[in-house]
C-alpha cells in the first residue's frame, strides 16, 4: 500500500462534474471469494476510465463487510456521457447487477466549489 | 457490524447537494492510537450533523491504512452553510487540521440526477 500513489483527488477549477458511487457487495464478498472477477475488472475499469477525455481522477474507499464509496471527477457532462457508454463498461454494470452488488446508488452533481488542506501547507482552492 | 443500518443513503429529488470530503489520515491512525479522540469526535459530529434542518444522509467508507471519504446529502445552500458553521463542528475541524489529517479535500456540489439499484427490485430514481 505504502509503495502506491494514494489519493485523495486534488481540488480542481469550478464547475466540473463528480460522480458518486455508493455500493454494497453480494455475500460473496464477506466469504472471501477472490475469484468473481471483481478484483480484475475494478483494475480494468480503472484503466479505463483514465482514457476518457476529460476524465480527471478517481477516489476510492471500502470499509471491510461494509460500504463501498467511489467518487469519479470529470471535466464535463460530456465526460461522463463518454464513460457511461463506454461498451466495455456497460457489460461490467449489467455484471454488477447480475452478480457483484447488492446494492447501489449514483448520484451525479456539478461541483461549485472545492479546497484542499495538506499538513505544512497553506490552504489550496480548486 | 451487521445489525448496524449500513447505507447507501438512497437518491433523492433533484436537484439537493453534496460534499464529499476525502481524506488521508496522520500516522496516530496507523500505529493504533485509539486515543487521540477521533473515534469519538466522528460519532459526535455524526449524531450533530442529523440534527442539521435540510441533512439528507451520509455515508463513510475507510480502506484500512488508506483513504478515507464521507459524503453528505443535504436539501440545500443554506443547510450546507448551518452545517459548516456549527460552532462544534468548527472546533473539530481545527482539530482536524492540528492533528487527525495528513491531507483533506472538500468538493461541494450540486445533485443533477441521481438513481439506485437494488437486487431483486427495479430501478429506483430519485
């Protein structure tokens, strides 16, 4: 973990685009099954989405046996249009329904406003 | 765990706002230090913030030894504004930047659309 870049997503200049993904998986999960292919299309998806123009970062979090949050920045609406009918991305949502998520919700929302604190430094604005 | 209500907070009617707050923890975190009153100022703010006229929800995910992100669902401008000005809640956010976080950032943004999934149920729009 030490070794990876981690976020979070800086600030950017406003308006631009975030999109939150709130998700509880299937049962699977919590009995350790490591090969769903959950694993292996999260990496894909991720280097996926780094390819859509206007794509601008991606932060993610999962407390175990808990809430899983995504939270996906993106330049404009077009962007997200572009991710959203990516065709690859589309077979890997009807999977998730089929198979990984018991539960989920999307939120998409215009960011007005955003800042940054980082210890030692002043206050950073998007 | 499981007979805590987990979320997701579900969609609403838009339009509504978010804040996404993504954060990296200081070392304390790390190396166990179940002490330094972060546990315990979190379930403070949660129990403060449901008391805020126009909260909608919350949600929080924290990979172990990495990110953490809450978001907040509020009705409106001005219950975002209640909530950042509660006089508590500025108490703990020096507290924050003095000594909980490595590294914050604060996207604040308004909710365009927004829809759930849930298995054996239809989509759901809010």
């Amino acid at each position: 973990m030490s070794d990876q870049p981690v976020g979070p997503v800086p600030p950017f200049e406003p308006p631009y685009y975030t999109v939150v993904f709130t998700s509880l998986r299937t049962e699977a999960e919590d009995i350790g099954h490591a090969d769903d292919g959950y694993d292996e299309t999260g990496a894909r998806m991720d280097d996926l989405v780094a390819s859509v123009p206007g794509f601008l970062g991606m932060d993610s979090a999962r407390t175990p046996g808990g809430l899983g949050i995504t939270v996906g920045y993106f330049r404009d609406e077009e962007a997200i249009l572009r991710w959203r009918g990516h065709a690859e991305h589309r077979t890997a949502q009807k999977r998730g329904r089929a198979q990984w998520y018991e539960k989920y919700v999307v939120h998409v929302a215009k960011v007005e406003r955003s800042h940054g604190f980082e210890r030692g430094d002043d206050l950073v604005r998007g």
